[in-house]
C-alpha cells in the first residue's frame, strides 16, 4: 500500500507495528483495508510457502484474519474480500494437487487448528454478529467442502460452540443450503436434526428444520417421503413463520 495513506500515517504504534494496525482496523478506511487485503492476495503463493513452513506462522496469520472478520462490517468491500483471501487459502491448502504443498501432513495439521481453533472463532462471530452469521457459515463450508467426514464432524461439534439450539439449527439451514451434489449419508444427518427440531417448542426452530427439508427436498425429493405426514401435521401451525 502507499506509504502517503492518510489512515496509516495516523497511526498510533504501541507495541509492533502489525498489532497496532489490526487493534485499529475498526477505524481505518473501507480503501485502506480492501487495498491491503488485495496486497496480501498478489503474495499468497508466498504466504502458502510461509505457512506449509510454520505452524506457528499459520496460527498468527489466521488469528490476523480473524481479527478482521469480527471487527469489519459485513456490508464493507474489505470484509467480503478477506473473506474471499480467507476462502481461497483454504481451498489451497485442502487442495491435494497442489504442487508447493509439501505433504498431506500440513492438510491434516490445519484442519485440526480448524475444528479446535478456528471453528471456536467462527462461532463467536456468529453468535455476537447476525448480520454475518451466512457468511461465516459459507466460510466454515468451504473449510470443510473437501471432506464428507469432516463436514459431518462440523455439524456435530456446531453445538459445542454455538449452545443455543436456535444457533444451531441456523447454521445447519446455511451450510445444507451450500450443498450442490445430493449426499445421501451428509443430507441424513441435517435430516435427523430436522425431525427434531420439528417437534422443538420455538418457533425458530421449526422454521430452520423446514428450511432444511426443502432443500433436502430440492435435491432428492423421495428422500423425505416418509415423513410428509409430519410436514402436513404442522402444517396448521397458526404462526405465520411456520406457514412462509
């Protein structure tokens, strides 16, 4: 970036200059950030090569963006795009023909800091952020596209992070919703959470399991045939978000 930028010139340096820039992302310019990312992304394979080199290095980093996805607005040009880095980073390293990817220990090591680090993180976001909440699920998806089990693992672990059921079932609404192939073992288990959550009191909640079924239904219709009769029961509900 331009070393004449107005929002850097006015920075405060306490501690390290990195620091002091993320500690301050939430004021600088819309410009400033969507430049800067764009400068991060013209170096990634550097950055790839950085990471497979240190696991350390790739904790940092993620942690960086983490800061920008939970202190951008999602309405933002630099929030969409750190999405679209943080996305592409992912896809490359779960990329098994990649050829600056050392081994496929370095995939199996990041996808762990994943389900144990960044996935936590997600969570939060979506929890303090509705506003970013489909986003954040689109990111945890591609995270996790490359991999039935790890998709099912993530699905199972959502409440771990999330506790609230109506978070749960939220997500679960976005993440079948990015689906593009029928799975019969990943849409079985959206499946089972939805019968649930059927029968679950909030509003909400039947609404999110209704979700899921029509997009179950959307790819395999004959799959959900055995519980039309469940679907048409509630079907009478006199609150009007059952009925949309």
């Amino acid at each position: 970036m331009s070393g004449k930028d107005k929002d850097l010139q006015q920075l405060k340096i306490e501690g390290d200059l990195v620091t002091s820039f993320f500690d301050n992302v939430d004021r600088m310019a819309d410009t400033t950030l969507y430049a800067f990312i764009e400068d991060l992304k013209k170096d990634i394979d550097l950055i790839l090569l950085i990471l497979y080199n240190s696991t350390n290095e790739m904790i940092v980093f993620f942690t960086y963006l983490l800061i920008l996805l939970k202190k951008l607005n999602p309405i933002d040009h630099s929030f969409v795009n750190a999405m679209h880095m943080i996305k592409n980073l992912a896809r490359e390293i779960n990329d098994d023909n990649q050829n600056h990817q050392p081994s496929g220990t370095y995939q199996k090591d990041f996808n762990r800091f994943f389900m144990s680090h960044l996935l936590r993180n997600y969570c939060s976001i979506i929890t303090e952020s509705p506003s970013k909440r489909q986003h954040i699920c689109e990111l945890i998806y591609t995270h996790c596209s490359h991999d039935l089990q790890l998709r099912i693992k993530v699905v199972q672990t959502l409440k771990k992070f999330l506790k609230s059921d109506e978070l749960v079932y939220a997500c679960h609404a976005f993440l079948i919703s990015f689906e593009e192939v029928f799975n019969e073992q990943w849409f079985d288990v959206f499946l089972y959470y939805a019968l649930i959550g059927l029968s679950n009191p909030k509003n909400s909640i039947r609404v999110y399991s209704l979700n899921v079924l029509n997009t179950i239904a959307k790819h395999n219709a004959e799959s959900i045939l055995d519980i039309t009769d469940k679907i048409q029961a509630i079907s009478i509900e006199k609150h009007w978000e059952i009925k949309a």
